[in-house]
C-alpha cells in the first residue's frame, strides 16, 4: 500500500508539472496568437505605437470618438499627434491597429488621388460587414472584386447624365412606395419631403432597366463624378454586358438605396436647411435665383436645374461641413515609396479634408463662395470628397444631387425657412451608417408672401 501511495504522489506530481507545463504552452501560444498580427506593419519598415495584445491601439483613442466632422478633424489631429511622437515629423499619413487589422489613414491629397484612382486595382474594395446577410450583403457596398465590378458596370450607365434627363423627378404622392417609405419616416419632416418631390420610383426603375440593358461600362468610366457625359452629350463608351444583375442583387441595390442613400440625402437637405435658415441672407439669395428660374421653366429638369448655380455652391458647402459618411489593400503593394501590406484597411478621414484650413480658410463658417468654378479650380480636388472618389465613387452622386435640388427648390420658392428657439447652436451630431443631427434639426416654416 505504501508503493501505491507513493505513485499517486509521485503521479500527481508529474500530472500537476504536466498541467503547469501545457498551461504555460497555452499562454504562450495565447500571446503568440494575439501579438503575431502586429508584425505585418513593421515587416513593411512602417512605424506605430506600440498596440496591446488582442486590443491593438484601441485604448489610445478611448477619449476620442470617431465622427465625420469637426470631430473627426480632432480624431485625426489626434492620432498625427501620436505619429509626431514616435516619428519625429508630423505627417498626413498615420497607421494603427484596429484590434489586429492594421489601419493606414491617408489625409494627404495626393495619396488619396494615387491610391483612389492612379492604383485602383490595389485598393478595389471596401471594409465589409461580415455578419451581413441578403439583402445587404448583395449591394454595391458590400460587393467585392468582379462581382462587384461586374454589377457596377451594369449600373454605372442608368445613373449617367443622359439617363437623368430621362427622369419623371415630380413623383405621384399616391404612389404605392412613396405611401409605404412615408410610414417609415413619419416622425421626419425633411425625408417625407424627398418621397412627396423626387425620384423613389424613378430609382427602382433604374435599377430594373439595367437589369435589362445588354450594355456595360469599363473600369475607367465608373466615376461618375466625371463629367464627360454631362449635358453637352454623351461620349461614355459602351461595351456588350457579360452578365445581367440577379434579383437578388436587384434587392440589394433598391434596399441600401431606401435604407442608406435615402437616407444621406434626407440628412444634406436638413443640414442645408438648418444652414440657410442661421444665414437669412444667403437664403435670400437662393429664393431669388429659385424664383428668377421659374419666370423662364414651368418646371425643373436635370437639364434646366443646372442653370441654379448659387444653390448648387449652397450644397456644395453643406456637403463640406457635413459629409455623408474605408477600403481594403487587395494585396502588397507600394505607394509613393512605401509597401503596403495586403489585408490593411485605407480609412479617409473626409472631415478632416473638408475643414483643413490649408485649403479651406476659415473651415467652420458657411461660405458657399468656396465652390465658385475659380475657387474649385484652384483647389487640390481630391480635399472636397463628399461622394468619394475614383471608380468606387458613390454611383447614385448625380440622382442624389438632382433629388436635394429638386427638394430645395420646391421649399424655398413656397416657404421661408428660420430659426426658432429650439434650434440648437451649434448642432449635435451623430455617426453611425451616416451622419445626421443627433435631435433631429428643429426650424420655423412659414409659407412666402409673394
């Protein structure tokens, strides 16, 4: 009994040295796990704070909260404060880690234009929610590679200048869609107004047409921020299309356009609206261009609507104080001199651009002045990026402009806009799909003398 006692001792001694042993193999392999990511930035020779296991940079940004605005302008001052730091020069690109995924933010234009547009084919594709599920999951923001490409040339022809000439933009009230979208947002002025004078069904017609056209777009007409078929003609090639798009994605289309689109656009006319009525002046200046443009139309176009340039230099600077709003390196590449590793996401931080006061002299006024053809064309184009930009642009940009238009028309040549006692100064915001005004954007309407 007293040698069996002793190998159970001595067993479990052994077993207690086995544990301790696999224990300490599981937390070196834990750690192993949770620091291995962190060597794809400096195997590329690229600089960053030191991240914490699993976590990455994360708790260096928990007294900042990422926002599209002014505060993002303080959440990307932020982190070049840290670049200064471990770097020794203060630059327009800084790196860190987003948990384990290396995160490159570019604030320089000229990056921007070479990783945008120059070397597309390195940066093709967006950051993608991965629990996503149909009907969302088969929408052009999720989309990745050819699928992607391939349902974007199949689209990029609908939404051309020559198919908005096209457009019925004065929607029956009673229509079936516009009823059903209005239960949704009964509690918002401003997206009722898009459904009561735009384009919803004008929208899903599009989509069903290019479901049907045999015609196709390349890679290099897909910015649709080019204006090389604007109003002066058509000059975008066409190509026979490889494929049409599924109903599936079909779906996919329509339901971001309802949930995600619609729903930028409702938010840049409440901004533009909130912006005019603390500026009475420059809203005078719209009524006269809106009323000077009906004594010559019966009604607005997508060609006659070009005519409104103050208005559009009014949309212009809201878009710039409140952008509607990262993509993913497809694989190693370099860039202006230095490698990127394949699996990194490029974020853009476009409020940052939008209130740098290198190019943009005192950021936080309204001055739509700003986007006079003299005063864009000595601007670097690639700080003013409210769409995006390159071939992954936003393909709805014209629609979406012609709807706010539309929109604003209507209101100001039947309404003066103020502000009341319960409009906020300055306005609270909010982030999450898109930004919007946190309490909603309270003004006075009154309906026009005239």
């Amino acid at each position: 009994m007293q040698a069996v006692g002793d190998f159970l001792i001595v067993f479990n001694i052994e077993t207690s040295k086995i544990s301790v042993t696999l224990f300490l193999i599981f937390l070196g392999l834990l750690y192993w796990y949770s620091v291995r990511p962190f060597s794809v930035l400096s195997r590329c020779g690229i600089k960053h704070p030191k991240p914490v296991p699993f976590f990455g940079n994360l708790f260096m940004f928990q007294q900042v909260r990422y926002s599209v605005t002014k505060e993002d302008q303080n959440y990307l001052q932020h982190l070049l404060h840290f670049a200064s730091n471990w770097d020794g020069v203060l630059v327009l690109t800084f790196v860190y880690y987003l948990g384990q995924t290396p995160v490159i933010v570019v604030a320089d234009p000229d990056i921007l234009r070479q990783v945008l547009v120059k070397d597309f084919s390195n940066f093709p594709n967006r950051n993608t929610f991965v629990f996503a599920k149909k009907p969302v999951s088969d929408c052009l923001l999720q989309l990745r590679n050819e699928q992607w490409k391939r349902v974007r040339s199949v689209l990029t022809p609908s939404f051309s200048a020559s198919k908005m000439k096209e457009v019925d933009s004065q929607n029956n009230p009673g229509d079936p869609l516009v009823q059903h979208a209005q239960m949704a947002f009964i509690n918002d002025f401003f997206k009722p107004v898009l459904l009561l004078f735009c384009e919803q069904g004008d929208f899903l017609q599009l989509i069903l047409d290019a479901r049907a056209t045999e015609e196709s777009v390349p890679l290099e007409h897909f910015d649709t921020s080019n204006d090389t078929d604007e109003i002066g003609g058509n000059n975008q090639e066409t190509q026979p299309s490889g494929s049409m798009m599924t109903e599936d994605e079909i779906v996919g289309q329509a339901f971001v356009f309802l949930l995600a689109g619609y729903e930028t656009s409702s938010n840049t006319l409440a901004f533009t609206c909130y912006l005019l009525a603390l500026h009475p002046e420059r809203q005078l200046k719209v009524q006269k261009e809106v009323d000077d443009f009906y004594t010559r139309h019966d009604s607005p176009d997508y060609t006659n609507v070009q005519e409104l340039k103050y208005l559009d230099m009014v949309i212009c600077e809201a878009l710039r104080l409140y952008p509607p709003g990262f993509r993913e390196i497809d694989h190693d590449c370099v860039v202006n001199g230095q490698q990127l590793p394949k699996g990194a996401i490029l974020e853009i931080p476009a409020g940052f651009l939008h209130y740098d006061p290198e190019h943009w002299p005192e950021p936080e006024k309204f001055i739509p002045e700003r986007f006079t053809p003299e005063a864009k064309a000595s601007r670097h184009p690639f700080v003013y990026i409210p769409f995006g930009a390159g071939p992954r642009n936003c393909v709805e940009m014209r629609l979406a402009q012609l709807e706010i238009k539309l929109a604003l028309m209507h209101l100001f040549h039947n309404f003066n806009i103020t502000a009341c006692s319960r409009t906020e100064v300055p306005l609270e915001l909010k982030s999450l799909s898109t930004l919007g005004p946190k309490n909603g954007v309270c003004v006075k309407i009154s309906r026009r003398s005239k």
